[in-house]
C-alpha cells in the first residue's frame, strides 16, 4: 500500500470516528436531557398536587371551624330559649335548626376526613361525634320529658356542660387544623 492510500485511509478513519463519537455524544446529551425534562415534569406535578392539596385542606378546616362554632353558638343561644318556651312552632323550628346544623358539621367533618391530616382528621371526627351526640341527647331528653315534668335545671346545666365539651373539642380540633397547615 503506498503513502497516499495509507494517508486516506487514516484521515477516512478519523473522520468516521470523529462522527461516531459526536453521534454517541449527541445520543447520551438527548437522553440526560429528556430524563431532566421527565424530572422537572414530576417535580412541577408534584408541586401542583402539593399546593392542591393545601388549599383543600385550608377550605376543609375553614368549613369544619365555621360549622363548629356555628352548632356551638346555637347550642348557647338557642337551646336554653327551647326550656323557657312552651311552643311547639318555636320547638319545632329549634328542632329544625339543629337537623340542619349537624348535617353541615357532618359535611364538614366529611371534608376533613377526605383532604385533612390524620391528627386533624381525629379532631374533627371527636368535634362532630361531641356536637352530634349533646344535640341529639338535649332533644331526646326533651322529648322524653314532653309528657314527664321535665327538669329544667338539669337540662340547662346539661346544655352547659354539653356546649363546653363542644367548644372543647373546637379549640382541639382547631389547634390540630394550624399545626397541620404551619407544618408542625
């Protein structure tokens, strides 16, 4: 083989290893850059969720903390009106009044079981069962005295120690609402 073959073949060799290696270079750089992209695809997911999640659990202790105290301000206002007042319309409306007020403290427990954290989920299940069970206990023993003398100092007290519980379990649940959004 004389020199001027030698030297084509040599320059013919480097040039297709030169292409080798930039086509391998280029291959490993497009793969590392789809598997960032992939990367900062799930991280920017990731955070989404994350912020989604938050402003849900915010709207859920929001609801669950409004529903709360408007069942205990109903339970200091308007259940001892009911031992003073002997009108059926007016018992009847009280009556009501509460069937609604637990069905949005269950809506809003609901909320919180679905999106809380668990010791915020815990909290709230103890507010509604506490809520749930004085309301529901004042107008059994209402209804239970209806026919009896009922004793009205016994079922004021009750009322009171009864919306102490609920108010309570408010402030727990309401403490285990912030230290779930402020990160402890």
């Amino acid at each position: 083989m004389d020199a001027a073959t030698q030297t084509q073949l040599i320059t013919v060799g480097a040039t297709l290893g030169g292409v080798v290696l930039t086509l391998a270079a280029n291959a490993y750089i497009e793969r590392r850059r789809a598997r960032d992209i992939r990367e900062l695809e799930s991280m920017r997911f990731a955070s989404e969720r994350t912020k989604w999640l938050r402003d849900e659990r915010v709207k859920a202790y929001a609801g669950l903390s409004l529903a709360g105290e408007e069942v205990l301000q109903f339970m200091r206002s308007q259940l001892p009106t009911i031992l003073r007042s002997s009108d059926a319309a007016q018992h009847d409306e009280v009556e009501a009044r509460w069937l609604f007020l637990r069905t949005e403290l269950r809506k809003a427990y609901n909320q919180v079981a679905l999106f809380g954290a668990d010791d915020a989920q815990a909290s709230a299940l103890e507010l509604w069962r506490t809520a749930r069970d004085v309301g529901n206990d004042f107008f059994r023993d209402l209804q239970v005295g209806v026919g009896d003398a009922v004793d009205l100092p016994d079922l004021a007290a009750r009322i009171k120690s009864g919306a102490s519980r609920v108010g309570t379990a408010g402030e727990r649940s309401l403490e285990s609402c912030r230290k779930d959004l402020q990160g402890g």
